[in-house]
C-alpha cells in the first residue's frame, strides 16, 4: 500500500478511537456543543499524531525545523 494511503488511514483509525473514548467519558444526555467539543479534541489528536509519526519517519534530520542560511 502507498505510504499515503498508510497514513490517512491511521489518522481515521486515531480520530474514531478518540471520538469514541470521549463520547463514552461525557456524561449523558449529550448536546450538540459536546459533539463539536468530541470531534474538536479528536481531530486535535489526529492531528498531532499525525505530525509526529511525519516528524519520526520521513523527517530524520536534526534540523527539521531550522536550517542555516547560505552565506
């Protein structure tokens, strides 16, 4: 499979985990705002993960976010 593919499929798989734990931990009966608040933090977290499995695998050097000008 595409690396792509790999990883938009882990971000889904991330962001259904986390909306799922949350829907079970807010208490009942929910609202409309605890659903945007759920989805919210869970696209958060996706999100993050994301970055960082980026960050680790495909972005192995030690300046990824700074780099020296030429001079």
């Amino acid at each position: 499979m595409p690396r792509t593919l790999v990883l938009g499929l882990a971000g889904v798989c991330v962001f259904v985990v986390v909306a799922a734990i949350l829907t079970k931990l807010m208490p009942d009966p929910l609202k409309d705002s605890d659903y945007l608040v759920i989805g919210s933090v869970a696209t958060l977290v996706a999100l993050l993960v994301l970055f960082v499995v980026l960050l680790s695998t495909s972005m192995k050097a030690s300046d990824v976010f700074f780099r020296r000008r030429r001079k």
